[in-house]
C-alpha cells in the first residue's frame, strides 16, 4: 500500500490563503508560488574551513528534500527567502552534481526568485532565476529579515523560528512556522540549519500579539496557541 502523502496545514496571513507544508515550504495558494526560507547551501563546507569537521551532504541533502516538495505540489513558481546560500564562497565550494542538481530544479519551474539575505546579497548568477530585494505578491511582501512594526503581508525568513511545547510529561521541540494572522516567519528550510526559540526576544518586535506556531511533524503540521509555547 502507497503511503498517504504528507498533509499541510492552511493558514491566512493578511487574508491570502497559505499552505504550511510538513517540508517547512509554504505554498501560496493564489499564485502557486512556493516558499522556502534559509537553505544554506554550503554550510558543512563553510564549517569545514574552519576546521569544524561535519558530515559534507548538507546540500545535497537540502536539495534531495527541495526537489521531492517540488514534485509533490507542483508549484508555477519558487521564492527562496535569502540565505540561500551559506556565504559568497559557496558557488564555489559545491560539488559539480549539487551544482548541476540545483540548476535543474531552478530549470524546472516556470519562475524561480532569489530574494537577497544577509548570507548572500548577491546569489551565484549561473544557477539561474532571478535576484530581488523583496517581492511583493497580491497582500503579501516577501522578503528576507522581518522588519520591526507593523507589516502586515510580511513573509520573512532568518530567525529560523522553532517551538516547544510540553505533552504527556516530556518535552517537544520542532522547526515551526510562526503568525499572527498578519505576518509569517517560516522555518530555516537548510539540513544543517538550527532554531530559534518562539519565545526567544528576537521575535518580541515581529508580531503585535504572541504568535500561534505550526509545528512541523513527521507526517502533519500541528498547530500551536502562542499560550502553549514554551522557552528553553
């Protein structure tokens, strides 16, 4: 018996219709364009100059779970929200297969856009698509950092948002989608990218009331009440 595919959660942020995939992708449902935040190409190898040792298939293994999200929700377009890449190095530090994989997935939508990061102001040119401050799409605005205020549509990336929470006596602790009905901070999206705490201060000036988080699961993403939450 073929497994059941994962199933997203829909949520609305400044009234557009937003799926929240068990991936850490959002699709916007109006556009088909789907989402990733913080992919951090070339992490282990930015590591490995430095003399920390990691196993060196961060990429791929980002790129491996990039394309079967592709091929699961079949999107017309593709915004990577920044940080794409792990630093202005990377291009060249990738192994030639990764390289060639990464050129085939931008190839193989119909628009794929590379919102700048702080990581990557200027992402590689060979790898195709386009490059852009931000995005604006219908109510939203896509962008990499949140910015402090209000800014409603705002979908943002690098604080690489994690949630805790407590159930049947232990603790669970996952990558998590973070809203407020306004705005969404979308989980780091790379294999070897960490988390940060819902509750942590970075998140206090992102939202005009303590975010709900949707927390990503094996097979399902579980929505949280921003009461629930807890820090480390």
């Amino acid at each position: 018996m073929l497994a059941s595919p994962p199933t997203p959660s829909r949520l609305t942020v400044n009234g557009a219709s937003i799926l929240a995939d068990v991936s850490g992708a959002a699709l916007i449902e109006a556009c088909g364009s789907l989402v990733v935040a913080d992919l951090h190409f070339e992490k282990g190898s930015a590591f490995a100059e430095r003399g920390v040792l990691l196993p060196p298939y961060d990429t791929r293994t980002t790129l491996r779970r990039l394309g079967e999200v592709l091929a699961r929700l079949r999107p017309a377009r593709v915004i990577a929200l920044g940080d794409s890449f792990h630093d202005l190095r990377a291009d060249g530090r990738m192994d030639e297969t990764d390289a060639h994989s990464l050129q085939g997935l931008v190839a193989s939508v119909a628009q794929w856009v590379w919102i700048e990061g702080n990581h990557d102001p200027v992402p590689p040119a060979r790898f195709g698509g386009t490059a852009l401050a931000e995005l604006q799409t219908g109510p939203l605005t896509l962008r990499h950092e949140p910015r402090a205020g209000s800014h409603a549509g705002e979908l943002a990336g690098h604080l690489h948002p994690c949630a805790k929470v407590r159930q049947k006596g232990r603790s669970v602790r996952r990558r998590a989608f973070l809203s407020d009905g306004a705005r969404l901070i979308l989980p780091a999206f790379g294999a070897y990218t960490g988390g940060l705490n819902a509750r942590d201060a970075a998140f206090a000036n992102c939202f005009e009331r303590t975010p709900d988080a949707w927390m990503l699961g094996r097979e399902r993403v579980y929505r949280v009440a921003g009461a629930k939450l807890l820090g480390d």
